[in-house]
C-alpha cells in the first residue's frame, strides 16, 4: 500500500473512533450500541492493519497512536 493510502486509512480510522459516540439519527435506540460497537472495532482493525505495514510508514502515525491509546486506556 502506498504511503498515501496508508494516511488515508489511518485518517479514516482515527474518524471512526472520533464518531462512533455521536447520535445516529433514525436509528432505534436499541441499534445504536451495535452501530457503536461495530464502528470502534473497525477502527481498531483498520489501525491494527497499517501498524503491519513497517517502519517506514507508521513511524509518522505513531504520535497520533499514542494519542489514541492514551484516550482508550486512562490512568
């Protein structure tokens, strides 16, 4: 994968995980949890498979990685 995939993988991954809270309107309510679900772990997957990549290309994601982690895994 091209190092500019690459980016726009992570960017759309990082945008799940932004998002995957934010009301989904039409929705039942009963759904919602599952949309929620299924969003986080696709972007976990997504993130998951450009840290497979290599060096080359996550070493300019790692600050923005870290960042995630630390807001999944507080203190």
């Amino acid at each position: 994968i091209p190092s500019q995939r690459a980016k726009t993988i992570f960017d759309f991954a990082d945008d799940l995980l932004r998002t995957a809270t934010t009301s989904i309107a039409g929705q039942q309510q009963s759904l919602i949890p599952r949309v929620i679900l299924q969003r986080t772990h696709t972007a976990w997957h997504l993130l998951a498979a450009c840290c497979t990549l290599g060096q080359q290309v996550i070493k300019k994601f790692v600050p923005r990685l870290v960042l995630l982690w630390r807001n999944v895994f507080p203190r």
